[in-house]
C-alpha cells in the first residue's frame, strides 16, 4: 500500500463511496424513468388504437349472450347474458380512459371508422427521439437533486427536473434543450463541504433506501400487461400494435358470423 492510500483519512474514502452510489443510483433513475415514460406512451397508443376493437368483442360478447339466453330461456344462460350486457354499461371515467374513443352513447365516429376500415385519423406518436433522450439524460447527470447538499439547492434542482421529466414525456426534444441552455446559464452550484462521518452514513442509507423504492418501481413496471408487452418487441412497437389489432379484427369477424348465425 502506497503512502498517500495508507494516509488517507478515512472520511475521504468514505465520501467517495457516496459519490459512487450518487451516480450509480442516478443512471438507476435515469433508465426507471426512461422505461416509465416509454410504457405510459405505448398504453396510451394502446388503449387509442385497440380500444374500440375491446369495446366491439365485449358488446358481441353481450348481443351474442342474450341471443342465446332469448332461445333457450335457461335461466342459466339469462343470467350470462346479464353479466355480458353489465360489462360493457358504461362507467364513470370511461371517456378519460379510452381517451374520447368511447363515450356513454357507444363508439366515438373515429372508433367506427377503425372498425369499418374507413379512413381515420392515427393516433399521434409521442415517443421520445434519441435526441430527447441524449438531452433527458444529460439533464437528469447535471440537474438531479441528490447531487445537492443544500436543501434550498434540492428544491431549485427538483422543480427543474419536474419540469425536464414533464418535457421528456411529452418527447419535446426544443423545450430540452431550452432546459439545457437554461441549466448551463443559471447559478453554479454551491461548493460542497468536506461532510463528516456520520452524514455520509446517512446519505448511504438514504441512497440504499431510494434504489430500493425504485427497484420496487421498476419491478411494477416490468411485470405490468402494457410492459411486458413492451418488452416483446422494444425496437418496433407500433408493429406489435398492428398484429394485435389484425388479431382482435379476426376475433371481431367471428363473433359477427356467431351472432348473425343466431338472431336467423
């Protein structure tokens, strides 16, 4: 062992420990996030596009139950009817959910159009460039809270990474870099105190602390329906989207020719 290691105080050591797991932990949040915004984009897309194809089977689904339940008069088969036709009344917060493409009158005149191969327009893609992400990440290096020491410096970092994250979600590559230049031109950092032992502690078990919770995050997000499904095909999703709607069109086709052959 060298000099300068073996003189080496202790709490310098331990301090650049901290600064390992600040940076470890930032990238952490950096890629949770990044996930997190790709997966609330792909549900939205998902729920606009494949939405009123869900809609049609469930209200097939019901016509078909009561047809039934009208030709046999089992009162089995009356009460799975009632159950098909309860699924698909509408319900508080179905216009917000299905983002205008189903209403309490039924199917919006763009869902039809789907459904009828009419022309119609597609749902708009916001899915962050590579550009975005290069400025969202650049971002979060800089400007992240945990490389403060002051609280009044955390609280200038964390209401601008709100709104950095809020411009990275909306994949709004010109107001990121107005953010960057607005960084670069604001107040240098304070310059941070030699901490003592006991802080730097407590700053690694907060950090510990904060992966855990983002662990957990990314767990949920992870064995989600929407992010399990972006996991399937993460290079081309639209493409998964296409296969899916040429599934549920077929499964519509069938429960079309199923009901025809029973109301006859």
């Amino acid at each position: 062992m060298d000099t300068v290691a073996r003189d080496e105080r202790p709490e310098a050591r331990l301090e650049r420990a901290v600064r390992v797991a600040e940076q470890a932990l930032i990238e952490f949040e950096i890629a949770v996030e990044t996930f997190r915004v790709e997966v609330d984009n792909f549900s939205r897309l998902h729920h606009q596009k494949l939405g009123p194809m869900y809609a049609r089977l469930d209200e097939l689904d019901a016509k078909i139950a009561e047809a039934r339940a009208e030709r046999t008069g089992d009162p089995e088969d009356l009460r799975l009817a009632q159950e098909a036709r309860a699924a698909v009344l509408p319900m508080p917060g179905v216009d917000e959910l299905f983002h205008d493409w189903i209403d309490s009158d039924g199917l919006s005149p763009e869902a039809e159009a789907m459904l009828t191969d009419r022309p119609v327009q597609p749902p708009k893609r916001v899915r962050p460039s590579d550009e975005a992400r290069r400025l969202f990440r650049e971002l979060a290096r800089k400007a992240h809270p945990d490389l403060a020491r002051e609280d009044e410096e955390r609280k200038r970092r964390e209401e601008f990474i709100t709104r950095v994250n809020a411009a990275y979600a909306r994949g709004d590559e010109a107001l990121l870099r107005e953010l960057s230049a607005e960084w670069e031109a604001g107040p240098a950092p304070a310059e941070e105190r030699l901490s003592e032992s006991e802080e730097l502690y407590a700053r690694l078990e907060w950090l510990a602390e904060r992966k855990d919770l983002l662990s957990a995050l990314a767990r949920e997000l992870e064995e989600s329906a929407i992010g399990a499904m972006l996991r399937m095909a993460p290079d081309d999703p639209d493409r998964l989207l296409e296969e899916i709607a040429e599934q549920l069109l077929a499964q519509v086709s069938e429960r079309e020719n199923e009901l025809a052959g029973l109301v006859q």
